[in-house]
C-alpha cells in the first residue's frame, strides 16, 4: 500500500479521500476465506505417481481466489488453474513419498 501523509491542516474532505484510497488499495489484495489440506492424502491408488492433476470443488466465490500452495512432501506439485469452482493442482512425475501432502492457502478477491 502506498504510504500518503496526513498533515496537519488538510482539510477533511482529502483527509477521507486519502483514507479511502488507501483502505482501497488494500482491500484489493484480497482475504484469506480458507485453507485446504490434503494431508491425509494417500491417493486412491495408493501411488502419488499414477496422478496428473488433483481437482479440488470449492464453493462460495463470485470471482477466481488467489490460492498459495505450501507443498508438504517431495512430490512436484504446482497449481495449474484456478477458478471460482475448481483449484487443479497439477503433480509432476517425481517424488518418493507414497503420501501427497500439501496444503492450499485460498484468499478470496470478492468484496
């Protein structure tokens, strides 16, 4: 956020404008709304290796998230597209741990 000084002497009418164009400003990052685990993950076959891509459903946004993945093993694993109903974590071909661990970090652009 970009820093504007407030002196003494502005008059009120800028002293809420340059309230409101920072709170503006701010607000645009985003909230975090909620985290998604997959860390009791084992795949269905039991294989990180036999998976392309993890879809995750999530409801609730008018706009795409921003989502931040936290890998939590060896497995390459990185988002591949994010909408307002699905997160694809995309899985590469290397890792050694029979568990695909990660957590998703979802901060909602909807204000």
């Amino acid at each position: 956020m970009a820093k504007t000084t407030l002196n003494d002497g502005v008059s009120a009418l800028n002293f809420r404008t340059y309230l409101n164009n920072m709170f503006t400003e701010l607000y645009t990052y985003g909230f975090m709304k909620a985290t998604i685990a997959r860390s009791a993950g084992t795949p269905s076959t039991g294989d990180p290796a036999s998976f392309d891509t993890v879809i995750h459903t999530i409801t609730g946004y008018t706009n795409a998230p921003k989502v931040i993945l936290i890998p939590k093993c060896d497995w390459h694993v990185y988002i591949s597209s994010v909408s307002n109903t699905t997160i694809v974590v995309g899985v590469g071909s290397f890792g050694s741990g029979i568990v695909l661990d990660y957590d998703l970090i979802v901060i909602s652009t909807d204000i």
